[in-house]
C-alpha cells in the first residue's frame, strides 16, 4: 500500500516561498494537481500526495530566501527540462517567448562583460548564475498577478544594466567590479570627465543611503536647508513646482541612468556647489501601451525637475512615431529597438560618445 507524503509550501511570492513541482512527461506541474488533499494556513499551503501519483517521476523544489536569493532542489536543470508550464496564461506564455528572444541574450552579455563580479538584486543574481529557461517568478503556482510583478522588476533591471554595460563597454576596457545596486553612494564608472549613476535615489530618507541624516541629523528637508548644498535645494524646489508634492511625499525618485561631473561619491556631489547633470537615460522594455503614462507622470517631470543637458528614453520595443515627435519637441530624444541585436544598441552608444564628447 503506498503512503500519503506532506509537501508545504510557503506562499510569499521569491522573499521566503518555496513551490514544489512535478517533472511529467515534459510538464511541470504543480504538486497541487497530484494533492488529494490540501491544508492551508496562512501562506503556509500543504499538499497530501499519494506517493503512487509521483513514482518514477521527479520532484523539484523552488527555494527563495528572504532576501530574494532562489535555487532549485535538487538541481536546476530540472527548470530547464520543463517543455511546458501549464499553468501560464496566455499573456504569459508571450512573456516566455520575450523571454529568451530578449532577456536570456541580455543576460548572457552582462554574465559575459562583468566577468569578475557584479552588484545587483538577489533575484537578477540568481538568474545570472543559472540562465534559467523561464524566469524564475513564472514558478509562483497561486495568482497571475504574484508571477507578473516580480517578472517586470526583473526584467526592467535586466534591460537597464544591459543598456548600461553596453555603454561602459565603449569605455571601460577592465570592469573588476561594477555595482549596479540602488541607492549607492558611489557612481558605477567614471568615462572622461563625466561620472555613470545607476538610479542615482534623490528621496529624501532613502538617497545615498541616507546621507541627508548624515548632514543634518534629519530626513526632513524643510529642517535642513542650511546644510544641503544649492543644487539639491533646487531639485527639491522643482519637484514642488512641477509635481506639487513636498520632497517628504517622495517616492522612488531614480533616474535609470545619468552622467554627472566626474565625483567619486555622493559625500563629493554634497560638497560641490553646482551639479552637471549632462545626461539621463529613461529605460522602457515594454510595448509603449504599457507605459505610455510614463511620458506626462515621469519622463516630462524628469527633464523639468533635473534640467538635464541631454536626455534619451531607451525602449527595447518600437515607439509610435508621433510620441518620438512629441518629446523631442521637449528635447528628449527616443531610441528604440535597444537589445541585442536590434540595432538600437548602436545608435545609442553612438548618441553617447556625441554627448560626452567622444567624437
């Protein structure tokens, strides 16, 4: 008589789940299909298998941790086995196909030029170290929704140090270490005269990870004008009139990419007078209906709070032509096709080298 096995799974999306799978005829289902019974508690879910249902089959088990960091029990060429996960929505299953046309090439050239070590998110490491044949987030069995929005996190942080790393590359012959993590006080690479910020934070009580604290033992601006340099004041000034909001009500105000005067940390941006803002980079990677309210609520606000000299909205799908005519008329230039192979990576480095001075 064969026994009834637990399988409990957590249910907190890639910070602290875990989801078990069964690897069958080429299908990875989920173990809830196997389950002739089912407890839940919470986020804790356990599953009831007759152990008949799974033999000769193979179980796997998607591991995250806290901190987002995922691996696969046993093995994760089990994930690449999967010819199908039944579960996935039709949208989803487009994503799939996006998936390795754009992102798997994108990761294989970030995997390729940070060839020694590399700053980012927990979740893009784990994908980085096992090129996984789908994302990890498509493993989230319980809501469409749970699997889509860590899949656009990270997917827009794969485009965004892909767009990055093929500028550096143009620049930067020996990249030891680059760090492309949020809030960090230190650019990622000087080029010439000009330093590369990646989501350089201008919030307050998160911005170079708190160094507003550090120069006047407050997050609040309005307590500590006397100690911010002129500059910042005035961004924070901009934001008040462009979005009508206090630099206290803030949040997540990070340009993808900008070019600074060449400083080797936040402690020198605040000890300089002025800031050169020479160029931002906006990256979208998605079809333009899905971000199109970007271009009113972020990417117009952004050129009239930062004032910067050049700015470029880098998309790695097609943009409508009259929105390329309707921000350029604002000074922003649009490239899109930006991913490998796509052709728009090139007129972007080139665009680059024309604004830093390079040609």
């Amino acid at each position: 008589m064969s026994q009834v096995k637990e399988f409990c799974e957590e249910w907190r999306g890639l910070h602290g789940g875990n989801y078990y799978y069964v690897l069958d005829n080429g299908c990875c289902n989920h173990i809830a299909r196997y389950a002739t019974k089912s407890v839940r508690d919470g986020d804790r879910v356990c599953y009831y298998v007759d152990e008949s249902k799974i033999a000769n089959k193979v179980v796997f088990e998607i591991v995250s941790s806290k901190s987002g960091s995922i691996y696969v029990e046993p093995n994760v060429e089990l994930v690449n086995r999967c010819i199908d996960l039944p579960h996935l929505t039709d949208p989803e299953r487009r994503f799939v196909e996006e998936w390795h046309k754009y992102y798997i090439p994108m990761l294989e050239f970030i995997k390729g030029t940070a060839v020694r070590s590399i700053g980012v998110s927990n979740m893009l490491e784990s994908h980085l170290k096992y090129l996984p044949k789908y994302p990890f987030p498509f493993f989230i069995p319980y809501s469409s929704d749970a699997r889509l929005k860590p899949f656009v996190v990270l997917t827009r942080e794969i485009h965004e140090i892909y767009i990055a790393l093929i500028i550096l590359k143009e620049f930067v012959k020996d990249m030891d270490f680059v760090d492309f993590r949020q809030s960090s006080v230190l650019p990622v690479a000087d080029i010439g005269n000009y330093s590369l910020w990646y989501q350089l934070d201008f919030t307050p009580n998160t911005m170079c990870r708190g160094i507003l604290r550090n120069y006047c033992g407050s997050f609040d601006v309005s307590k500590c004008k006397e100690h911010l340099p002129q500059w910042l004041l005035q961004i924070y000034s901009q934001i008040c009139t462009v979005l009508g909001k206090s630099p206290d009500q803030l949040q997540g105000l990070r340009p993808d990419i900008m070019f600074t005067q060449a400083v080797s940390s936040c402690h020198d941006l605040f000890e300089s007078s002025t800031i050169e803002i020479k160029l931002i980079i906006e990256c979208k990677n998605f079809d333009y209906a899905y971000w199109a309210k970007d271009v009113n609520m972020q990417i117009k606000p952004y050129k009239e709070i930062f004032q910067p000299e050049h700015m470029i909205v880098a998309s790695l799908k097609p943009v409508p032509q009259y929105v390329k005519n309707e921000l350029k008329s604002w000074g922003i230039e649009v490239i899109d096709n930006v991913y490998p192979g796509g052709g728009g990576e090139e007129q972007l480095v080139k665009y680059v080298k024309q604004v830093l001075g390079f040609t």
